[in-house]
C-alpha cells in the first residue's frame, strides 16, 4: 500500500495525515522568492517576446518544482540559469526585471557551490 490509512478490528481506528508540497530550505526559498519577483517583472502576456515567453516557462517550472519538492535539481537549475542570463543579454530589460533577473542568478550560483 502507498498513502491512505487503514484500520480493522473492532476498536481500531486510523488517522492520516497529508501533507502536500515541501518547504524550502533557506537557500531555495530565496531563490523561489527571485523567480517569483523575475515573473512578475515579465511584460504582460500580450506584449511578451519570444523570449520573454520562454524565460516565464522555465520559471513556472522552477517555481514548481520548488514548491513542490523542496528544492530544484541540478539540471533545472543550469536549465535555468542559461535560460536567464541569455534572456539579460539579448534584450534591453526594463531595470526592475534586470534585478529580479540578477537576485535568480545569485540565487543559483550559491545553490550550485
């Protein structure tokens, strides 16, 4: 069996509990908080670029993976990382998306030490 609880007998009883999602550690935490801030800086939908599109797609993915995980992996976050400082040298980002961009990238340069 895997999940769920199960009780039998006369006087048995079950509790469950269920947890959904794993909290970060410090480090991915703040990575997540970054990711989060770097999307919301994206241009709206209607004015994204092709690359802007394409940075808030790994982005979502990261952001979910942390969320739902606890952590990113090795691979997402170099995925990631290429993703972010090709997104910053092909175009001329608006200054508060250039930071947000700047915290992801610090972000993951200390996860990846």
């Amino acid at each position: 069996m895997s999940g769920g609880s199960v009780a039998t007998g006369d006087r048995s009883s079950a509790t469950s509990y269920n947890v959904t999602g794993a909290a970060p550690d410090p480090r991915h935490a703040e990575l997540l908080d970054a990711v989060r801030s770097l999307r919301r800086a994206l241009p709206d939908p209607p004015g994204r670029s092709a690359e802007d599109s394409a940075l808030d797609l790994e982005l979502a993915e990261a952001e979910a993976e942390i969320t739902q995980t606890g952590s990113a992996a090795a691979g997402r976050l170099s995925r990631l990382l290429g993703g972010v400082r090709g997104w910053l040298g092909g175009q001329g980002a608006a200054v508060g998306a250039v930071a947000s961009a700047t915290a992801v990238v610090q972000g993951i340069a200390q996860l990846m030490t």
